[in-house]
C-alpha cells in the first residue's frame, strides 16, 4: 500500500433546504431546514464529506478542529476520531467533565461535530482503498439494498404561517404536490401514503405522532393497515403519551403495529426506560426507540430492564462507526436494528445507506426523511429510493460526488436566513398564538 494521502484542506459548509409545515411533539417544521457539510480534501486529490444537523455551536466545534486536521494522514482515522472527541470535551467545554453533569443538549452538538469529521474520513479511506465505505464498517458489507419506510406527518396548513413556504408542483409526480399541502384527516394521511408508495415503492410506514389526539393516531395507523395491509406499521408519539395511555391505546393492536416507537417517557419518578419496559409487559408489542437509549451507558440500562427491542442508531448522533457496532449488538443479542432520521440532504441519504448495509443479520426498514428532501440534490449522482430500498453505488467511499453550483447555492440561501438554529415553536405560534413545547402534552392540545 502507498503512504497514507494527508489532510490538505477542511471545509465547513452550511446549507440550506426547503421544508413542509410537518407537526412533530415539538412544534410544526419551518420552510427551511439547514445542516451542515464537512469537506475534507487530502493530497491524492480526493474530497471525503459527512452531513449533520446545523447549529451555530457544532460550527465552531469543527471551525476549532479544522487546523488540528491539516498535515494529519488519513490513514490515522481512529486515532484523529478520538483525540478530536476528547480535545474538544477538555479544551472547548471543560464544563462537560464529568459527564454526569454535562449538559445533554452540548453533549449531542459534540456528537454531531465527532460524526461529521468521522464520516467525512471515512469517505476518504474508502476512496483510498478503492472499497465502499460499507467495507470499512463492523463487519464490512452485507447487502446492497437497504430498505427504508415511508415516513408520514401530519401536515398544517402553510397558508395560515406568514413564512416562504413553497406551494408545491403539479407538473411531476402527485407526491412533489401533495407534500406541501395541509394533511390533518385520516383520509389525507392515506392519500400520502398511497402517493409516496406510487413514487418509492414503500412496504412499510412510520407516523410521526404526538400532534393529535392519541385515539386519532391510532385509528390513522389501523387506516395505513387496511390500505396496505401486507405493510409494517409503526406510530411515534416521541413520548408524549402517558404510560397508562400507551397501554390502553396500544393493547391488543398487535394485528396493526408492528412495533412501537417511544410510546411514553419518564413519569411520577420513574425512567423512561422503567415506563416502556412495562409498556412491553402489558402490550407485548416490540418498542423501538431513539429517546431513552442515545448512549452506551443509555443503552446497557435500557437491555438489562428489556425495555427496548429496536435501537434507532442515527450516525449523524452516534457516528457512522458507534451506530454500526449498535448493529453487530443487535444481531448478536436477538435484537432488530433501526435507525433515525431528521431532515437531510442526500449526502445524509448515503450515510445511513452504508450504515444499513453494514449492518448483519435482520434490520427494521431504516427511517429517512429524504422523501421530503427529494428533489433538492446537493450531489451529481444522488441514490435513489425504488421499491422502498436504497440501492449502493459501485463506487468506492460513499459513491457520491458534491455538485458544488448546488451546495454554493445552498450556503447562500443559509446565509440569508435571519435565525439560523432551528426552532419549531416559531412557526407553531402561527396555528396557535403563544404556542409552548410541552413534551407530555399532544402539540394541537392547547
């Protein structure tokens, strides 16, 4: 093998997307959505990028680790990993150390910088070694379809919200128009799903719950059943139901719900994890989860009360080489790997491509937010969604190569925006004045 190509330029690029006025337990979506890019160019000549959430904090987390990169070898990749994780913990946020009295919130910003940086060497190496980045992950690459689900929302109306929505096209696939229009009904919910199903090719769906009353969703899931009845069916209500709740809502749906992802959460002293593992007891139904398991320390507590039956590894969270490891968990544990999602780009979309197949064994169809996204491509190539899987390039690294008229454009529209960092109660107190986040409380139950 030739010596290790070095870090020769680092790039930090914010960019920005438009979005639907999709509810969620934490308000309604904005018109923008914005993540950033990190784009690491070595000697060969090669650019290596990962794609993570934007805030102004993780910026400069990888602004501080730029010149820290510069000179060093690729090939060093686990050692840069680690000793940015633990600079920048000691040298940028002492007050994190210890880590029982970090703050979870800087904590995640950490987390996002580490991913980027790890994926965007990754892409590298992969491009170094000729192999896909799938390769270089756990157990290297089991498969080259990954499936993903058809991720629904319920969908305001963008007309009530004085922001720069786009209003949709009826020139291309119904699913481009309807994405942007209001879809609060059960029959709207299913006129979604069957658009998507007609463009993507899903077998399985996802409602994102915590928005209307918990008997509503529920009888939109049973409606998404018996439209699709071969279909996995799943409702997250991003713990916003009270156990009792979840319990009386949920039992006896086995027929319906494949599984449930974060029914309820802490209550009257007891852990979330305490909460779903009796949530499983009385239902019997599989609990997936993003919410009470977003760590190792997270994870170990939430097995040994079997609280937990599908992770959700997010790489843009975990990292691209933790979430894969959650993976060989799985497999090894009789547990069923799944993964997260947020709104992305496509670079994001071949992130969590690699991460599925790497991953042995059984995997629940991964979520993405993609169908949302479609459309607004930053790469030359983007993958693509067909029969509900996602299909690897044969191409070493990620596969992908960065349009950059695209992302210059993208940068520029996040440069014009006023408010960087997102919050949804922004665009929420259009529908209902003086809206607060309540995480116990359904959004449209003020």
């Amino acid at each position: 093998m030739s010596d290790s190509p070095v870090i020769t330029d680092v790039k930090v690029i914010p960019v920005t997307g438009y979005d639907s006025m999709l509810l969620n337990i934490a308000g309604a979506h904005s018109c923008f959505f914005s993540r950033v890019l990190l784009v690491i160019t070595d000697s060969a000549g090669h650019s290596g990028v990962g794609e993570i959430p934007a805030t102004q904090v993780v910026q400069k987390i990888l602004q501080n680790a730029a010149p820290y990169l510069i000179g060093q070898k690729i090939t060093r990749l686990n050692a840069l990993v680690a000793e940015l994780h633990q600079r920048d913990l000691r040298d940028e946020h002492p007050d994190m150390q210890p880590f029982p009295q970090a703050r979870a919130w800087d904590l995640e910003r950490h987390y996002n910088a580490v991913a980027a940086v790890e994926a965007a060497l990754l892409d590298l190496m992969g491009q170094f070694l000729n192999e896909p980045v799938a390769e270089l992950l756990g157990a290297g690459k089991q498969r080259d379809e990954v499936p993903v689900l058809g991720y629904l929302f319920y969908i305001a109306d963008r007309q009530r919200a004085d922001m720069p929505y786009q209003p949709g096209r009826q020139d291309q696939h119904p699913w481009y128009h309807l994405r942007h229009q209001q879809a609060m009904g059960i029959d709207e919910v299913v006129r979604l799903a069957e658009a998507a199903q007609d463009r993507y090719g899903f077998k399985d769906f996802k409602l994102k719950g915590g928005v209307q009353r918990g008997e509503t969703e529920i009888e939109t899931a049973i409606a998404l059943k018996k439209r699709f009845p071969e279909a996995r069916v799943t409702v997250d209500p991003n713990a916003s139901w009270s156990l009792d709740q979840a319990i009386t809502l949920c039992r006896g749906m086995g027929d319906v719900l494949s599984y449930v992802e974060d029914p309820c959460g802490a209550e009257n002293g007891y852990s979330g994890r305490e909460t779903l593992a009796e949530f499983k007891r009385a239902t019997g139904l599989p609990v997936a989860t993003n919410m009470i398991a977003n760590d190792w320390r997270q994870l170990n507590h939430a097995l040994q009360l079997n609280a937990i039956d599908i992770p959700l590894a997010d790489p843009h969270f975990w990292t691209m080489r933790s979430a894969a490891t959650i993976g060989q968990l799985c497999h090894e544990w009789r547990l069923t790997m799944g993964c997260h999602s947020n709104n992305h780009f496509d670079i994001s979309l071949a992130m969590l491509a690699h991460l599925g197949a790497s991953a042995p064994g059984d995997i629940t169809s991964f979520d993405t937010h993609w169908i949302w996204q479609d459309g607004q491509y930053l790469t030359k190539e983007p993958l693509q969604i067909r029969e509900g899987k996602i299909s690897l390039p044969d191409k070493p690294g990620f596969g992908i190569e960065l349009d950059w008229e695209k992302v210059e454009a993208a940068n520029r529209l996040y440069n014009s925006l006023p408010v960087k960092d997102r919050d949804d109660t922004v665009p929420m107190q259009y529908l209902i004045d003086g809206w607060q986040f309540n995480p116990k409380q359904a959004t449209l139950l003020r």
